[in-house]
C-alpha cells in the first residue's frame, strides 16, 4: 500500500534537498534563540527584496492554522469576525481554530472557492448594531482551496473594496508558490504585498520541512506579534529552523522553481484529462485539479495511485483531486497518463 | 561576537547529526500527513518502549510553551487552576500563555526551583467554594528551572499527595533528558511514567531540531487531544519531521547519550569552580550551573563566552548561569577552566 | 415619539405588579447572597415542581445570551460546536458570544424558524476527522425566532436523534411561556425538561424585570456549573432578585397566566389581517406574528405604533413582526385592529 | 438561625425604597431596551454631573466581578497583564474570572490592602522581553478589601506613576460609596474621575438591587464596548432595571446619605470596640472593620449575630469582620455595644 503514488497533496515527503543543505552547512553555528538569528534575518532580507517594501514585518511560524489563528486573533477586537469564502480553510478545515480563539467567520458562498465584492458589501450592509459582531477583515487563498486563482484585477477590486468599508485584506498564501507561477495568472508577490494588509508565504507545500512566513504591511499592524506568537506557543526556540527553510526557498529563486514544477507536473495531468475528453470542476490553473471521470475509472487509478475522491456527481461519475507538487517525478505524471487512456 | 562560545542556553545549536541523517534518509518516502506517517509511528514505540506502558498515549509538539499551555488547558475545566512553582516555566517565561488559555496558575514559595507537598496541601486547604479557583493540577519541571531535580522519593511523595487531592500530576520535561542521566540522581523514563498523568520529553533542548513528546498516561486523559492538537495550530502538516527527531533520539539511546554529555561537561566546569574556592546558588547537578563569582570575574569572562548575569548578589558578587548542551565540546569547557584560574 | 404604542419586543415594560409585590415583602429581610438565599430556594422548589424532576439543577442568571454562553460552552469542550438553525438567537443576535466563548456553530437553513433531524443528521455525517469541530450538541428555541412552536411529536424525534448521536439537546427558553400556553400546541414543562439535557425557562420576556432560570436534566450535567457562573461575571451578589422574579411567576401559575395573555393578545390581532384579507410570512401561533401588508399600511401604522418591518418583499409588499407581551393592553389591540381596516 | 443579625456583609437586604419607588413609578412606561431608554439617559447626566466630565462614557452592568472582567479584557491586548495588590478583589474572590479572560495578574504584596507605586515600578522593571507579559493596567479597589482608604495624595501618586509607565489606572468602586463619603478621607467622585482611566461606581453594595456604574474617561478607551458587552451576556434586555437603581441613588444624594451611614454604623462600632480596649488588624475608616477579640467574645457573638472569623491570630485571639450598610439599624449596632461590654 505504501507503495501506491500519491497524489493526496503536496505535503507527502520531507523537504527539497537545498533546504536540507542549508540546514546542514548552518546546523553548528551558535546562534541566538527564538528568531533572534542571522539566517532568520538573511531570510527575512531576501523576503523584502520580494516584497518590495522595506516596512515589511516578518514573522515565521510553523504551520499554515497557526498562521492564520495568530494572524485573525491579533488583528481582531474580540467582537470583529472575518469574512471568508464558504469553502475557505478557516471554515471547514481547521477545527474551528478560528472560533475557539473567539472570531465568528461570515461566510459567502463561493465561486470556484473565490468570494466576490457582492458578497462582502451584503455582509457589511447586513451587520448593522452591537447585537451582532462586526465585520473587520477579510480573508482569501491565493491559490484557493479548489485550485482556482484570483486575478490582479480580482485581488484589486477586493483590496478597495476592503479599504472603503474599513476592513483587512489577509491572504491566506499556504499555496501562493503555485499561485505567482501559474501560466494562467500574473501576478508577482509585490502585488501581493502592496494589496494585501498582512498576508502569509507558504513553505510547507512548498518543498519546505515546514514553516509559514507571515507578512504585515507595517510595523504598526504588526506591533505586539512577538509577545502574542510566543504566548500561543507558536515562537520555536530554534527560530533558524524557520528562517533556514526560508533562506534557501528564496536566495536563490528556489520558491518559484518549485512553485512551476508542481504547476507544470498539474498542467500535464490536466492536458491528459482534456485530451480523453474529461472535463473538470474547477478550471484547472495551478497544482489542484480536479477532473470528473467515471467512478469505475476512479476505483481503478485507486489500485496504484492516492487521491481524494472529492465529490459524487451520480451514479456513474465522481470528481477527484489530484495534488502535485515540487516532488512529484515526471515519471508518475507520465504512467497515470497512460493509466487513464 | 558571533565568536564568541556561548553558555547560555542549550538551544544555540541546530540538531545532532544522527537526527539530520534520520531526516535525510527518510526524506522522499511519500508519508501520510498530521503524524499518521511511520516515522512518527516508529518513533512511538521506542517511545512505549521506554516508559513501559504500552496505554502511553504520544503526542509530537513543536515546543514547550505549547506542549505546557495544550497539556493544561485541555486537562482543566475553565475555573480549574495549576499549581506551580514561582520559578516555574509557566509562570515567568511563557509570556501569560496558561492565563491566556483560561487558567489561573497558583503559586508555590520554590527552594531551589523545586516544591514540596507542603505547599501543595497549602493550596488545596486554602480553595474552599466557588468564589475562588479550584485547584486541579500540579505541573513542576524535571530539571527544574534552577537545575535542580526532584529525587524518585521527591517525585513518590508529590505524586501520593496529588492521587489523595484529587490533582493530576503533569511534569514538564523540557530538560528530561540530563534529569534522566544526572549522576546525582537514580530515575528512569519508565519511574516518570508510572508518577505523572501526563508529562513531556524535550527534544529542542537535547538535540532536536524542534519537538517535544507529550505522554498522556493513558487514552482516556488524552481522549479529544488530536482535535485540541489541530484546532490550537499545533498539528503540523509534516509531521514526520517530528517523528524522525524522536526516532532518531530513541532507537539506539542517543536521547540518554546527549544528556549524558551535556552532564558531564556542566560537572567538569563545577568541579573546576568548586576547586578554585567558588559556591554555588544552587547545588550543581545538570547541565545549568549557578556559581558565585565576583564581577570582575565576570565581566573578564563576558569577554570570550556568552551567559547570563543570574542575579546581584552585592557590589562584588554576582551569580552567573551556564549551561551546557550536547553539542558543547570539552575544548570549550578547557578552555573556560583555564579562564577561571 | 414615546407616546406611540409598542410593538416592537416583549421587553418595553418593566414587570408584572404582583413580582414587584414580592420584591418589596422579601425586602428587607437578611439572606445570604449569591443564590443561597431562601427565595431562590423557594422558587427552585416550585419550578421543580412544574419539571417533575426532582434530580433538575436550577441557577438562575441574568439575560439569555448570559445563559445561552453559560450553557453552551459549559458543556462543550473546545473543539466541539453546537447545531443551530441559521436564524437561531445564538448565530444572528448575539454579537458571536458562542464563538467568543470558543465554539463553532454549524447552521441548518430554517424552515419557519425551525431544524429537523435530516438537517441534524448531515451536518453530523460531514463532520468525519479532526480537521473539523466535532458537533455535540443541538441549540434549539421554543418559541423560535420567527414565532413557530415545535410540537411535541417534532421534539420527541429531534431528542431521539441527539441521543442517538450522541448530541445534547439545550433549549432556549427565552419565550417559553408563550409556547407552553399557545393554543396551537400541546406540551408541557414536564415534557420540556424530559426531552432536554438543558433548557432554560425566560423571565425576561415573560413579566420578570430579569431573569432565566437555567434547568440542567441532573447534577452530572452541572457540575462546576457554580463555579462556572462566578468565573463568567453571571452570579448576582443579590441572587434573591432573580429569586423573587421566578418565585413570582411560579407560585400561582402567573408564568402560564402571562404567556396565555400574550398569545390571546396576538391571536386577536392574527384573527384581524386574516380577516381583512392579509396572510403570514410564518403561521402565527404564539406573541410573535408576521403579517405580509402593504407598505402603504406600514408607513401609516408607523405613525401611531412601534414596530419591526421585517423583509421587504417586493417595491409594494412588506412583512411585519408584531410583539404582544403579558403588557399589552386590550384597548391597543383594538384600537390596532381599527387602524388596519 | 435566620434571626440572627448580620454583619457578615453589605448586601444581605434587598434595595433601599427610594430604587422600589423608582422601580415602580417608572415600571408601565414602555422603553427602548438595552439601555437605550430614558431612565438610564437620566441616571448617566446625573452621574457626569458628578464626575464633572461632560466627556465620561458609563454603561451599567450587574455585577462587580462582570464589571472587572469586562473593563480588564476590553481594554489589554491578549499578552497584556494588569498589576493588583496581592489581596485585590479580581485575585482572590473571582474564580479567576481575569485569567479566564486571558489576561495575567501581576501582584504586589499589600499594606492594609493597598499597594504603592514601588511595588508598581518593580514590576513593570521586572518585565522587559516578549517572554513575559506586559503590565499594561494598575487595579486598585476603593475603599480596598481591608476596609482601607486610598488618600488623595496616594491616589495621585499611583496615577501619576501609571501615566509615567504608559498603564492605564482602573479603580473599582464596589464600596465607593463608603470611601467617598468616610470621614478618614476627603475626596470626590470628581478626583475619582480625574484620576482614573477608567472606574466603577458600586450599586450592589450601596443600596441597589443590582448594579454597578462602569465610567470610561473617554469615548476612545469605550470604542467597541457596546458590542464586548453584548457578547459577554452583560447587556441586560431591560436596562430599564439598572438606570433605575442609578437614578435613585443619584438624583437626590441618596447614594452619598446611604454610604454615610454605612460610616456612622460601623464607626460607632469602632469607637466601642476602642473603649473596651481592642485594637484592630487595619485602622476602621470604612463600613468594614476588622477588631481583635478573644476567641470566647467571638464564639459568645456568633449565638446572636454573623460575621466571618478573619484570621486566627493565636490559640486565644481572633481578627473578625463586621460589616455595616445602609441597611444596618442603629439599635444592631447598640445591642452589638451592649454584647461586647
């Protein structure tokens, strides 16, 4: 069993070798705790040359739910919720990490996994006297969680949207390696960063070992981050850990190479569907597809490769979810492929 | 600077290279995520293994803020309290995280860092209705924050007094590993095991890159904890980087051969305070010591190594703490004798 | 302005004469405080008289969002949520106190206010791992927010479907008294407290200055629900005065003898636009009725009465919510009744 | 057993007449609900016109631990602690209602129940790294839990050093009513208000049925506590209720006469206690004094009146507590003399 190839999700091996080398090559140098060291610091440099702005605060953590249960719960009073996407991770996969630190999520059925502006403003217009919370943020996947990716003209008319009723951008960027390589989409993390209040880089699907790196536009949004990320126990002590995922994802162009892999490897697939005649669920664009194929062409590919199957159409047909990523060999792409003629 | 060798903590370095080759071999195995994988299945059962309790139920965290903060809110009612030592991890340095999860945490006049089951009575006697906390747990440190540790006998008598006040006994074990193998102190893995409810092994501070292991005695104190684990941010996605440390740690008792070491360099350096006329604050018998030095002594010394000014004791004496780690070399404990004479 | 006649809520007036009588005959006499008092005690004596259960845990608190929060998170670990109806009083009009005590609420759409046990059953079949809260109980009110009424045979199958699923069933009670006493409806408090592990029986909006009285099923269920109430700023230092108010109402049945004058209230005015031709956004069936009128008719009633426009349902058409209360006088019913003629 | 008199504390009646009265003639009027009606509109001009502050922001909760916890975590950042004497009344008798809301306290060992601006100092000097908490809130109680008095002077002083250290100054007033108007002391409700940032003015234990009067010093440090309240379940439906207590007690000076006598009460007291010879734990200058007796006078004074034995000084002597209130007739207290000569 273990030997089937997975295609559950991009987090199924350790870490891409340059990053294992990176914690080789630093692994004996004494160096300050909790983030307070130089590669840390070499990594955070090489994040603002990204970014573009030099009042960029940058923090790591070690996963994407602490990520955003740190992010929401610092920048919210306790009675401001944050709008999301009904199918955004916050809502249906984090085991109401959101609520339990005291946010309620005003939830807008989605598009693809995208909200739209429509849906912010009704839930503005809707939340009106102290006898309900108010709205203060909103958060969005950059890729989402069903593969699709928002434009820049998206992204800005949601970020205006956000400015003029007084809310937070936060973008949720577990996938964001696939959303800035995507060949449907351009758009650079400088414009994330510019239209975005806070915003995370994801390294664990990334090719990471693990490792998020939270992004505030300023130091103002920011203030207070250092006393909050250590009272939730999420400041690891050997903070270079983080910082050297980091370093080695971005010195070098590491971030975006294995960001276009997996969205390479994805495209592949997804030509394979289309040429058999499958269509798809989602439009296919970044590392996420999701085909709807026969139930017995399902149960088959089962036999030697994981994947979700995501959803039951009928009797005869189910859409599934196949994941790639920076370790996905061409060689898999290349046997499903035959596997599905 | 960076030149200079640093005592201060045991944490400067990255991991012992046992761990990073545990991490390397296993590296491109596609595993389950969120610990279901079988490094971190292996890892268990070295664990069990050890504490001779095969009902041991084992949790990966990535550090002790978390593991301490996860452990007592999940074990305690909201209006439940921890009783701790004043020198208690929870309560000076985890930045109010056990407040900020509910609870309030009653505090103990410690000697020498520890407590005793006078002062727990104390607590106990002094809780009486509802318009005060109820007191429900026990947490100390093995070794404590001040380096000392509980003899067997201590840990006997803390334990008896727990089971008839109806408190649950949790041991912090961020320094398990020199308590386990200090040569002033007979105590295995499997006494810990059979005294406390619940209690954690340190990685991060004896040759991990990250990660502490959390033992609930047994499933139905650590029932739910997989959904606290997830909801709290602490269930990281790869969790085999995890499982590898303590694989590594516990398959040929590299866990006790590091805290050996650290031991043995800390009693090396003692041995040559005590020679040159020196006391200590506290009893040196882990890897933190306490000597009392005269500043001038001191501030020589801050000119080559790193460590913290403990406390004033007057105009010419202050108390220093140096610890020593797994990957402290003797040279640098020479080095630091030939300073001191 | 303050001269038009309200029919915005059931809680514009202050209370029913005959608890003022017995606030002002307790007055000064010397009690112990925080509920130990004899009042409380009385009163307690009487409600479990009307459960009929004998082993019924009675705390008495302030308001209902303080006893739905109470409950609520009382009874839930953290990473459990609490099933509710989309217009429940818990998700729209409590600011997210149940999120901010830390719980999810996962929402059924309503139909006229109401959940039934399919809706319970799939929002319990999607919740399948620890990525997800697990629900653990049902939120239901009677009356409900849209003025419907659960009939007996509707509560026996949704209490079957808890149990079955290992749910607890609370009820909102906060307009309990017009449910029981509804014309509509045969169900007694007895079977209320049968069917629920928790529910609370409203004070406020049945004649009481102030005022739920909470009624666990058993003591297992309120356990440290004494010290809970202290810890959440809920337990009156007077306790006596939330004592009186259901001393009050239960002693001689003025708890039934409010709700049925509420109903007959609204009934009277229910009979008037069924008469002259209007129909119900919900059948009215307890003291809140949603008449569909012509906007042109709201705008003139406006000028002499106080109420909610509760839709808009075309550019000529709007649903109104009418309030009657133990309060409301028979002259403003008729005088009412004239106006919509 | 009921018979006995009671001095045990100063809310064992119910309410002064002159809030029944209010209560009543206010009682058919229909009001807007949730404070927004017109007897606390009054109640407030009357309150600001005491505090001389046009700019003051008062809301009116139930309780005194509700108004703590709310004013405490309405105001901190999750990491911000709030410093208080080691006897301070959200330390000892609150169930640990601050910690539950997730914030530390900071203690300082009192005098007599006070604290001083080194003890304050030491604290904030003590607490200089994201490590720990932050001290951003002092709480003092007025007159404090030893029945002790802040003067003008010390209160200036502790303002001053709160301002000098960037924390905010929160006096809670449960027993303002006997500080303002003790004999001891000359200050006014005007110095409360300049001095703090924010305070709260008790009803509960100065006549009301319930209440206490919570006055933010600006609209800037309320921002947003509307809404806290209604998610904390502290927004009563009938604000109606509270106004009426304030209302009462400050249109007329009852709140000042009612307070007064509560002084005279217990000072005579006092004065007997003095002529007989005892001395006492802490100087009596409120309604609450604390005298040494021997452990046989306290055992003969319990078969007629209730009080609470403090402390046990020795085998043979004993600290009680007496408390007298607006309530206490002046023949308790010359049967009491009677009984102690």
């Amino acid at each position: 069993m273990e030997s089937k190839i997975s295609f559950k999700n991009d987090y199924s091996e350790g870490a891409h070798p340059k990053i294992l080398e990176t914690l080789i090559q630093t692994n004996l140098v004494q160096e300050p705790g909790y983030g307070a060291d130089s590669i840390c610091k070499q990594a955070k440099e090489y994040i603002i040359k990204e970014t573009g702005n030099p009042d960029s605060q940058i923090f790591f953590v070690s996963g994407g739910t602490q990520a955003n249960l740190l992010v929401i719960s610092h920048l919210l009073k306790p009675y401001e919720s944050v709008i999301a996407a009904d199918t955004g991770h916050i809502e249906v996969h984090e085991t109401g990490a959101i609520e339990n630190s005291g946010h309620k999520i005003n939830l807008i059925p989605n598009r693809e996994g995208k909200i739209n502006i429509e849906g912010i403003q009704a839930i503005v217009n809707a939340h009106t006297d102290n006898h309900m919370v108010k709205p203060a943020m909103v958060y969005i996947s950059q890729c989402t969680e069903l593969g699709s990716i928002y434009s820049k003209a998206e992204l800005m008319e949601i970020s205006n949207c956000c400015k003029s009723n007084n809310l937070l951008l936060f973008i949720d960027g577990a996938r964001l390696g696939t959303a800035l390589t995507s060949s449907a989409i351009d758009l650079t993390l400088k414009d994330i960063a510019n239209l975005a209040d806070v915003f995370y880089i994801g390294g664990t699907k990334n090719g990471a070992l693990l490792g998020e790196a939270i992004v505030f536009h300023n130091h103002k949004l920011s203030q207070g981050f250092d006393y909050y990320l250590k009272q939730k126990g999420a400041l690891m002590a050997k903070g270079r850990v983080l910082g050297a995922q980091f370093l080695a994802l971005f010195k070098d162009n590491l971030f975006y190479e294995l960001g276009t892999h997996a969205n390479v490897m994805a495209a592949k697939l997804a030509s394979a569907f289309k040429k058999n005649g499958y269509s798809f669920a989602t439009e296919p664009v970044s590392n996420q597809i999701f085909p709807i194929i026969p139930l017995s062409l399902a149960e088959k590919l089962t036999e030697k490769y994981e994947f979700y199957i995501w959803q039951k159409l009928d009797e005869q047909n189910v859409v599934i979810r196949l994941v790639s990523s920076w370790a996905t060999k061409e060689s898999w792409i290349n046997q499903f492929i035959e596997d599905i003629q």
